[in-house]
C-alpha cells in the first residue's frame, strides 16, 4: 500500500484506497460504496454489538506509532466482544484525522487496522473519516455472533459465586509507567502489554459454559468487578493477596515499600484487558480466583485479613 497520496486525491478515493482491501469481500459491505452495510442473520445466534473510542493523550500517547493505535483500537473493541463470550466477524469505523497527521500516517494507520482485522478474522463493513482541529480520535463498532440467549451479561451473578479474572493483572498500568519513563522496562515486554492488550477470545466456550456474569477489565478490576456487582444487584469480597501477577509486576511489587497499596494500584488500574466474571464453584483453568459474591451492594477490598480503604476503584472519564 504505497504511502504517499496520490496528486487530487479526495476522502472517497482515499478510503477506496487505504480501506476498501480491508473489507475481506465482505457482500454486505459493497465494496464502501454506499452509505450502508447489510449484515446478513445467522440463524441461531444473536448479533453482540459493542464500541468503544480511543482518544491521543487519554488513551495512548501523543506522538505514538500509527499503526499501534489502530491496532490497539482494534483489540479494546474485541475485547469487549470477549467478556461476552462472542465470535468477532464484522466492524465499521470512524475515525477523525487531526491537522499534521500525513498521508503516510494515514496509510500506517490503515496498514496497522489490517493486519490486526485479518489476524482475528474480522472484516471492515463500513464507517467515516473526517478531520478535527483536536487530537486523534476513532472509534469502532464492533460486531459478533454468539449462540442464540447465550451472551454473558454483567448481570447474572449470583450469592456464593466465585469471583475469578484472566491472565494477570497490573501489566497495562505499569506498561503505561513503562512508555512514560517512569519505571524500568529494559526488553520493552510491559510497554507492549500497554501498547497491544490480547483480546480474550480464547475464553469465550469457558465462558458460555461457567460464567454466570462477565466483563473485560478496561477501567481496572475492581471498578470491572464493581460493575458486574452493580448489574446483578450483588456485593463482592475481593482479596488483593490473590491478584495474579505477571513476573514483571512481582518485581515491581517486590521494590515497593507499601505492598498493600502497590496492589491495590495495579488492581484499580485499566488497560489489562484481561476477564472478570462470576462462576458457580471453583474457578475454570485459565483462571484465578480473587474473591466472592455475597449479599448486598458493597465492593468490599482485602489484602488478606487486612480491609483496605479502596477510595479509587478504576478510571472514570468524569
């Protein structure tokens, strides 16, 4: 795809041009020549539809590569689909292009939404560009299949369930300490965790068949959790002391003076895009167990026997 704009070329032959490939053939998109898609049904299956947006200087650096942020844009929005426990096919785009941003930008950052949209087998069905006086902003609207009355919900959860999350957690906020200098990160390994979280999509069948509530952790596991309590009308009990924690992030905590609180930092952090969800007995491989359900409406936080005064839980855009 070359990166240089043809001499006269407008909006319309530039998305001909850098996003037209992108669509896989995809009928329903024709080709993004209209004003609309066709989204075909599946008999079967409900259609999960989500979105998300990604602003420079809230969600990613200023200065950051192209190609990143469209693909980071990607994998927010799949993870979303994820928590959901559906299979990606379909997504439409909007993205606004500030002043400066070259046409070589452009093709990078078409060239980065690409190769993550071939990678998790989803295709571009149709969207907008415009340009904005502000920073980068896009978003994207994702779409999945999941058998039909099967989408895991915040709400479901259940008085005795397990709390239980994916993977580790703490990586995207130190990642994000990471790529503004403030911590050490010699093979780049917590930056990249920032830079391009791995959507869940693997956990999806484990979770059709064990979760009774879900949610991706984007705004910081306790918020997330907090937010299925909240939606299911539950309290949680979750105990820090559990929290899996990546290699990096244990020698992180391990230079910390106040463990506790380091902890509770890296639990009410976003960008681990990892799942939190409830579960009926002990929780399924791939998963650890950081809690409990129980009655009321309380987000209640330990370190062991210890409460801790969990004032921040997560991020908020107000």
């Amino acid at each position: 795809m070359p990166d240089a704009k043809p001499p006269g070329e407008d909006e319309f032959s530039e998305i001909a041009r850098l996003f037209r490939p992108l669509t896989g053939g995809a009928a329903g998109a024709f080709d993004l020549m209209d004003d609309a898609a066709v989204v075909p049904q599946r008999p079967g299956f409900d259609l999960v539809v989500t979105k998300d947006a990604i602003v420079g200087g809230v969600h990613f650096p200023v200065g950051e590569a192209p190609d990143l942020i469209a693909r980071k844009l990607v994998r927010v929005n799949l993870s979303d689909l994820a928590a959901k426990a559906a299979e990606p096919f379909g997504c439409f785009l909007a993205v606004a292009w500030p002043k400066g941003f070259s046409a070589a930008d452009r093709a990078a950052f078409a060239r980065g939404l690409g190769e993550d949209l071939k990678a998790f087998g989803v295709a571009l069905l149709g969207g907008d560009t415009v340009s904005t006086p502000g920073p980068f902003t896009a978003s994207l609207t994702a779409l999945g299949w999941v058998p039909e009355g099967r989408m895991v919900r915040r709400a479901g959860a259940r008085v005795g369930d397990t709390v239980a999350v994916s993977g580790t957690i703490g990586d995207g906020a130190l990642g994000l300490a990471a790529v503004q200098g403030e911590i050490d990160d010699a093979d780049g390994w917590l930056a990249g965790r920032y830079r391009l979280p791995t959507p869940r999509l693997d956990l999806r069948e484990t979770l059709r068949d064990r979760a009774t509530a879900a949610a991706d952790v984007s705004d910081g596991l306790i918020a997330d959790a907090g937010h299925i309590g909240e939606a299911s009308g539950v309290g949680m009990r979750l105990d820090l002391h559990r929290l899996p924690v990546s290699k990096a992030g244990r020698l992180w905590l391990d230079a910390q003076p106040d463990r506790n609180a380091a902890l509770l930092r890296l639990a009410a952090s976003g960008d681990d895009y990892e799942v939190v969800c409830t579960v009926g007995g002990p929780a399924p491989e791939g998963f650890t167990a950081i809690g409990e359900v129980v009655a009321g409406s309380e987000i209640e936080v330990f370190a062991g026997p210890s409460k801790l005064d969990a004032v921040h839980k997560g991020w908020r855009h107000v």
